[in-house]
C-alpha cells in the first residue's frame, strides 16, 4: 500500500512538472493576432491636390490634359464644386482618335471633345465604398454635366463599372482616388451612354 502511495505521489508530481510544461510549449507554438481595425479598400486614397493638379502630374494621363487644355474645362477640374471625373487614361484617347480618323487631340472638334469631357463629370462625389453602392451589379443613375446620366456600380470583384445595364458597359482600372474637389476613377477607354 505505501508503495501504491509512493507511485501515486510521483505520478501527481510528475503531473504537476509536467502539464505546466506542455501548456507552454502549446502556448509559445500559437501566434496571436493583433487586434487590426478594419479599413475599407482605398487603393488611390486621399490627395492633397485638385482633379487638375492630379491629372498633370500623371504621366498616363498627358492626353487628358491636353484635351481639358483644349476645351478651356481646367475651372471644372480645378474648382472646388466636389465632381466625380472619370479620367482615360492616353491608349484610351489614342484608340479614340484612331476610330474616328483623328491625328491628335487638336484635331478633335472643340465642341465634340467638350461634350466627350462634360460626359465624364458626374455632378457628385461617387466612391464605390459609399454605402448606397454597397449591394454589387446595382447601377445607380447619377447626372453628368452633359446633361445626361452615368450608370455606376460594381461588379462582385469590387471593381467599378460605368453604364452596367446598357448595351456597352466599362470597367473602372483604378478607382476611389479622392482628391481635394471629389472623386476620380481611371478608365481604359472613353465612354459614353448607350441605351
């Protein structure tokens, strides 16, 4: 019996060595997370700088410019009216000028090239983390300064699309970039309303 005692006795000791070691070795084997706060997916984020001063500083964008240049539009991109603009970048300008027979944007119209611009400016600020865009392929109707309307949504990727629901929709390359007058979203090619 104290032989049964005495066992009894090595194993709780050996119990108590023992189950503390394993329990840190379980410990010391596990990561803890940080505790992160969500932030929303901003690729562009916040600019210190106008619509305009964006533009220009933006290698892709040169064609742009000249076409804002061109239309006497600088006070839209500018100004401090909050827009959202929706910039193509050159190939999408080069495409265009190659379809319709244009050497360069000083061949373009004025007038043609205006309404082109004006179509590209929506009269409010649209970022796809704004909670009314938040249900995917749901395009939601919003005023241009041509005096139409632009479609905008999202696609179940979260990338932004223009005029979902028409006969020809674009996806948006590069959005939610918030400078100081509103919003800009880079396209690959120049759009327009087609019901």
């Amino acid at each position: 019996m104290e032989k049964n005692n005495i066992n009894s006795r090595k194993m709780r000791l050996l119990k108590m060595l023992f189950v503390p070691l394993i329990i840190s070795a379980m410990l010391a084997s596990c990561e803890i997370q940080p505790d992160y706060e969500y932030e929303y997916g901003n690729p562009g984020g916040k600019l210190n700088m106008t619509a305009l001063e964006f533009i220009q500083s933006t290698d892709s964008l040169s064609l742009m410019e000249e076409a804002i240049a061109a239309t006497g539009l600088q006070s839209f991109y500018s100004g401090t009216n909050v827009r959202t603009f929706i910039v193509p970048r050159n190939s999408a300008f080069r495409t265009y000028m190659k379809t319709n027979g244009f050497a360069n944007i000083a061949d373009i119209p004025v007038d043609d090239l205006e309404a082109v611009l004006k179509y590209h400016i929506v009269n409010e600020k649209v970022i796809f983390t704004d909670p009314a865009l938040l249900q995917s392929n749901n395009p939601i109707s919003y005023p241009t300064e041509s005096g139409s309307v632009m479609y905008l949504s999202h696609n179940t990727s979260y990338q932004g699309v223009i005029n979902q629901g028409t006969k020809k929709s674009w996806t948006i390359i590069t959005s939610n970039l918030e400078p100081t007058n509103g919003a800009i979203h880079i396209t690959a090619d120049i759009v327009y309303l087609s019901i």
